[in-house]
C-alpha cells in the first residue's frame, strides 16, 4: 500500500491551509499556518487520526510526513496563480474515499481580491463533488471602513458601502455551501449568526498552552541592554496598519512617563499577506525609518518561534493599540502562554464581550477601563502612568492567568475534537447510513 492509499480513508482528516516552513530566508510560521500546527498535532498524537494538509507551496515541495507519520504535508499550491483551485480540486479527487474537507478561511489570501471572489464558487464545486465542508472562519468583519487603509481600498463611502454589502453575501453563501463554520471568539460568533443559522458555527478559543523561557527575566534584559528598572512594553506580530504598529511607534517617541525609563520591543516583521503590495512596503519602511528616530525603540523583525519568549520574558506589558477588531488573535494566545498583562485599546474593546476573560475579571477586581486606553498620546501614557506600579501590573497579570487557565489546551482539546472533528464524523456516518436505506428502499 502506497503513502497514498494509507491516508485515502474516510476517517482522514483533510485539511486545506498553510504549514510552518523553515526556509533558507528564516521561518514561516505567520497566522493559520501557526494555527494549523498547533490544533493540529495534538489531536493526531491524541485521538491517533490521520491527516492530510494541502499547503502553499514553499522552497521543499516535496511530500512529508509529520508527527511520527500521521500528518501528510503536501505543498501544492499557489494563491497568486490561477491553477489555484483547479489544483486543490484536483488532490481532493485524489482522494476520493475522504468526504469531509476542512477549509481555513486565509489560506489564499495572498491571491488579493479575486480570491475572495472565487471562492464561493470553490465551495459549490466541493460540495458538488459530494464532500462537505467545515470552514474555519480566522476574521469576521461587517464593516470595510476600519480596513481600508490596511487594504489599499478606496476611502468613500459609496465604494465602503459596496464592499460592506458583498460581505453580507459572501457570509450568506458561506452558510448555504458549508456544514459547520467554526470561529475562535465570541464576538466573530455574534457578527456571523447575522447572516447564518446559529447552528452552524461552532465557538472554540485558540487555546493555550503554558511557555516557559530558559532564560531569566533579569537575564534577557542584560542580554538585550535593558535595565532592571526600565519599564518595557511589548507590541508582538505583524507591524501593519490595522494592528496600530504606526500609531504606537509614533506616539511612543514623545512618550514620558515619571519616575520610569520607558522601552519599545515591537517584535514583528512584514505581514506575510501583504509583503508583496507596493503600498505596505511603503508602510512597513517608514516605520523602520520612525523606530531609528529613537534609541528606546527596537524593532526586531520577523521572530522565529524559538525566540517568541525571549521578547515576552523581557516585557512589563504587552499593547494591542488595534484600530479595529477584525478576529481571533493568535497574538493573544503568545500573552496568555506567558501570562503576561495587557492593554488594547478602546477599538478592541470589543474582546470583553469574550465571557472567559469578563469572568477573569471579576474573580481578579480588575475592571474593564483598566485595561482599556484610549488611541491617542495622551490616552496611552495616562494608562501607562497608571499602570507603572508594580501592585497593578501583578494583577493584570494574574487576571491573564486565570483567562489562560480557562482556555488551556487540557481544557479546550477534547471539546475541539468532539465538535469540530469527531462530532462532524458522526454526522457524515448517520448521513451514509440515511442514504443506504432510502437506496434500500427504492430496490
């Protein structure tokens, strides 16, 4: 029996995403790869379930087998080339006998526009070759107007009215060629349960799991020339437009707080989906330009997974200077893992309507405006200022704690596989059994 044939079972996962690379440039491991990886390889080490990735192609395109054989990698695609879906049909024929397809939602976001476009029609063709689809939803947005300078789109309101009335399309065929949308965030739940029925999305966190650096606090700052009493705040993931990177590198430079020696570790390089676009490369140099301006300010570039702690191990408080909340973040996953405090601002405010982090909350006294500052310079050094004393950051931070205990990988990894990928089987048996005895019935 070929490799082929061992994964061509109706119990094998069939995944369409991304997959972290090391290549010679450095690592690839940017949002739903991550996601990918992470979710992934515990449930095949779990539940021993066979999966298959059809990923982006990168520098080894050759196939891989992962996590002592069970993960089947397959570099297959291109999402800037027009043979994109044609050859992502043309593996799920491959394997014929796997009926399920599960779909993250930005896995050809690189392709721009037309992507979107297509693939609606994508969907209907997978559905039309007899497979049902759970999609992974990573962003739900209802409103264009907070993106468009993150996007490069037209800044007028008949042009934003426009896009924000192909969203409600896109979101109502979504749920018509899907089986089982799955989000990672309470508040994307709301947003999708106003185009499709509640009984369709599925509400699971990106769970966390509990990091430890090798290194002391102390000695990472002696590493990176940091002094003991400086107080360090830490903006983590891709410098772009939407995450605020501009706004806090901006606005830190005029920053004074009294009696603390601020720093600025913003720990992140280009966005992977937007590298290639002439105006983002245009952004991504001027914060480079902006963060030399100020001897305070390090700006690292891409981080590669094994030094992710090194940077929050460094940190006081992380910050979310967001200018909208556009979906799950894995960035928030890094925070709970090192039980680090965090503030967002009032733009991301819309993260406490998340249930796990309110009840952190009231269990810890924190309450919501603590950890909320408003997106001006003024706005964030008052919360700053407020925050520098060590008995309040020890109890944002113990308020991190608790929110990390309730989305725990112990906590969450069972719940995940029964309803996103054991209970999906079930439903495909009771379907085949239904058709085996209306075909029954008419012989």
């Amino acid at each position: 029996m070929t490799v082929q044939d061992k994964f061509n079972q109706k119990e094998t996962l069939l995944i369409v995403s991304d997959f972290p690379e090391k290549t010679k440039r450095g690592e690839k491991n940017y949002g739903i790869a991550w996601y990918t990886k992470e979710t992934l390889e515990p449930i095949v080490k779990k539940y021993g379930r066979r999966a298959i990735v059809l990923a982006e192609k990168g520098e080894d395109n050759s196939p891989r087998l992962l996590s002592n054989d069970k993960i089947l990698l397959l570099r297959v695609f291109d999402p800037k080339h027009r043979t994109l879906f044609p050859i992502i049909l043309k593996w799920l024929l491959t394997f014929s006998k796997i009926k399920r397809v599960y779909i993250h939602s930005e896995f050809c976001t690189n392709g721009g526009i037309k992507n979107f476009v297509l693939l609606p029609f994508f969907l209907l063709l997978i559905r039309l070759s007899g497979r049902r689809i759970t999609y992974f939803a990573h962003n739900v947005i209802t409103d264009f107007s907070n993106f468009a300078v993150h996007l490069n789109l037209p800044q007028a309101k008949s042009i934003i009215f426009l896009f924000n009335q192909s969203l409600k399309i896109y979101y109502f065929l979504l749920g018509i060629l899907t089986e089982k949308i799955v989000v990672m965030d309470e508040v994307m739940k709301k947003r999708m349960e106003k185009f499709v029925s509640k009984n369709k999305i599925e509400f699971i966190p990106i769970w966390v799991k509990q990091k430890r650096y090798s290194k002391s606090k102390d000695a990472v700052r002696r590493e990176m020339k940091i002094g003991k009493n400086d107080f360090v705040l830490l903006y983590f993931g891709f410098v772009t437009w939407y995450k605020g990177a501009d706004f806090l590198i901006k606005n830190f430079r005029k920053l004074k707080i009294n009696g603390k020696n601020l720093k600025l570790i913003v720990a992140g390089g280009p966005a992977y989906s937007l590298r290639d676009k002439k105006h983002y490369q245009s952004f991504y140099r001027k914060q480079i330009l902006e963060a030399r301006k100020d001897k305070r300010i390090t700006l690292t570039g891409f981080v590669p997974e094994a030094q992710i702690g090194k940077y929050f191990t460094a940190a006081d408080l992380v910050v979310f200077p967001y200018r909208g909340y556009l979906g799950s973040s894995g960035v928030l996953s890094h925070v709970l893992s090192f039980k680090k405090p965090f503030i967002v601002s009032r733009k991301m405010a819309e993260i406490f309507n998340n249930q796990d982090l309110t009840e952190s909350l009231a269990v810890t006294g924190v309450e919501k405006g603590e950890m909320i500052f408003e997106a001006t310079r003024r706005g964030l050094g008052a919360s700053i200022q407020e925050l520098r004393q060590k008995s309040k950051i020890a109890k944002l931070a113990d308020c991190s704690r608790r929110f990390a205990k309730k989305r725990s990988c112990r906590e969450l990894l069972p719940l995940y596989y029964e309803r996103v990928f054991s209970g999906s089987e079930k439903l495909v048996q009771k379907a085949e059994e239904v058709r085996y005895a209306i075909t029954s019935a008419q012989n």
